[in-house]
C-alpha cells in the first residue's frame, strides 16, 4: 500500500488495565469511583442507548471495574468490547456481564467488538457463531465490526475479490443484526480503493449504520494530519445519511516514524487533548461527524501527564 496506509489494529495481550491505572493514578481526586452495587437495566434501554460523542475499543476485558473507571474518567462515553466466538459458553461472559453492569451503572453505552480477515471468507460462520451468540446475550446495543480484509495476502493478488467478499460479508452481518445498528472499522485510505463503479469507503458506509475512521495521527491539522485524512469520509457519510467517527491511536506500534505519527503512545494526555479538540471543532459543522473514539483502553491508560 502508500505510505499514508494505517497501521492495523492489533489483537494482542496487553497487562491487565489495573496496573497500568494503579501505576499512572488515573483514579486520583476527581476521578469518578465505579460504584460496586449493581444497578438492574432492562435491555430494552440498553437497545435504545444512543451513540456517544466518544467512544474506546476494549480488547481486553479482563478488568472492568478499571475500563470503566478510565471511561467515566476521560468522559467515554461508548465501549466497543471484545467478543470472543460462541461467547454464551466462553469463560469471558462473566467478564462482559459484569462491564455492561458496571457500564450501565455509569451509563455508558457498549457494543460488541470482533473482527478478523478470515471473516470473508466464511460469514455464515461469522453470523451463527459470533453475531448472533453476541447478541442473544442481551448485553449489547449494537455490534462494531473490525474486520481488515487488506492484511490478507490476496488483497495483493486479487484485491477486487477480496473487496467483493468484504462487501459481501457486511451485507450478510447487516441482515442477520435485524435492527441492532452496526459499525464497522475503516483506514482512511479506503476512497482510493475502487469498488462496485464507487470507492470502497462509500460502499462500506452504505451497508452499515456508521463507521470508524483509522485517521490514526499525533497531529490534526495540516496535509498529513487527521482532519485531513478523514475529510473524504466525513462528507461520503454526510452524502450517504450516516455517521462517521473519527479514530484516534494510543498503543505502541513501533519506532519507525511513520509508526511513531500514527499514535499518541509517549506523548501527554493534555497534548493529546488538544488535538482531539481541534478535530471535533474542524468537523462540528459536519451533519455525519459522530465524535472520536479511542484505540485502545490499555493504551490509553497510559497517557497521562
């Protein structure tokens, strides 16, 4: 790809959030305690919670009193949590049980995370052993989907129909979520990518309720900066009558420069605030500008002044 391809998300383990939050005080005076009694929320209003103006993916949900602490403490309002396949017999239900009820408590909206290339290739496995488990649950508002077909090997050696299964694949997920809204992960480049006589980033945002902009970058303005990066989606949403958020990187990805401008990972949390910011100000106008969301909470944890 260019050199303006973002870095992908990774899926990987990270140290538990209580250590990073115990280690950078992000619970110090003035930070909103996580209430340890449980609030009982009808699913109903969990299905009716609306999008928030910031939202953080969760990969590891290991620790939700600590997730939900950094959330109420940066004012997140909205988690996309990680979903492991067949999840109503997976260990990790406890786990998503007790962060949507300490989510509730706070009211903060949390939508079901997962996503892997290989999605392409079997979606039906995808709807009967990821989607619909997920949702039986009755935890999650809605689904967000982070599914980067262009890490495959045949992106390089035929792309059209990796993009076809792509489309596909989104088609079949938006069918099966009935009336659960559903988002999806783009990189910023995706305008460059034909598909279906249009561009890839349009396609996507046609079958989904929103999407995430990967404008992974330390700096808002100028040519290389977010506000740039994502202005082609920004208006596509506003053409298309859907939401688009604009992504934003805290992890570690390298030290390479083109790794080091694509994170805030390193920098302050008052410098990367600033920033943010200028985005939600550039865009404020926008009819499709949903807000930011943050990659990722271990990241996150992390920046601090």
């Amino acid at each position: 790809m260019t050199p303006r391809t973002a870095h992908p998300l990774r899926l990987v383990a990270i140290v538990a959030l209580v250590a990073i939050l115990g280690a950078v005080g992000v619970t110090a005076a003035g930070a909103a305690p996580v209430r340890s009694t449980t609030a009982a929320v009808a699913t109903s209003s969990r299905a009716d919670r609306p999008a928030a103006p910031r939202a953080m993916w969760v990969w590891d949900t290991s620790d939700p009193e600590s997730v939900v602490t950094l959330a109420t403490t940066r004012g997140i309002g909205q988690l996309y949590a990680a979903v492991p396949p067949n999840v109503g017999t997976s260990p990790q239900l406890a786990q998503l049980r007790r962060l949507v009820e300490l989510a509730d408590e706070a009211g903060l909206r949390v939508d079901a995370l997962g996503g892997d290339p290989g999605w392409v290739d079997n979606p039906t496995w995808v709807v009967n052993s990821w989607l619909k488990p997920a949702l039986a649950t009755g935890l999650f508002t809605g689904v967000h989907v982070d599914i980067e077909p262009y890490t495959t090997a045949a992106w390089t050696t035929n792309r059209k129909a990796v993009v076809k299964r792509y489309l596909s694949t989104l088609d079949t997920l938006r069918t099966a979520a009935g009336t659960a809204p559903i988002e999806a992960d783009i990189p910023f480049w995706y305008d460059e990518i034909a598909a279906n006589g249009s561009t890839l980033d349009r396609e996507t945002i046609r079958r989904t309720t929103a999407v995430t902009v990967m404008a992974y970058r330390n700096l808002a303005d100028g040519v290389d900066g977010s506000i740039a990066l994502s202005a082609t989606e920004i208006q596509a949403g506003a053409d298309l009558g859907r939401q688009v958020r604009i992504g934003q990187e805290t992890t570690f990805l390298g030290t390479d420069p083109t790794e080091v401008k694509q994170t805030f990972f390193g920098q302050g949390l008052t410098q990367m605030e600033s920033q943010l910011s200028r985005i939600t100000a550039a865009y404020a106008g926008s009819p499709s500008f949903a807000g930011l969301a943050v990659h990722d909470a271990a990241g996150y944890a992390a920046v601090t002044d």
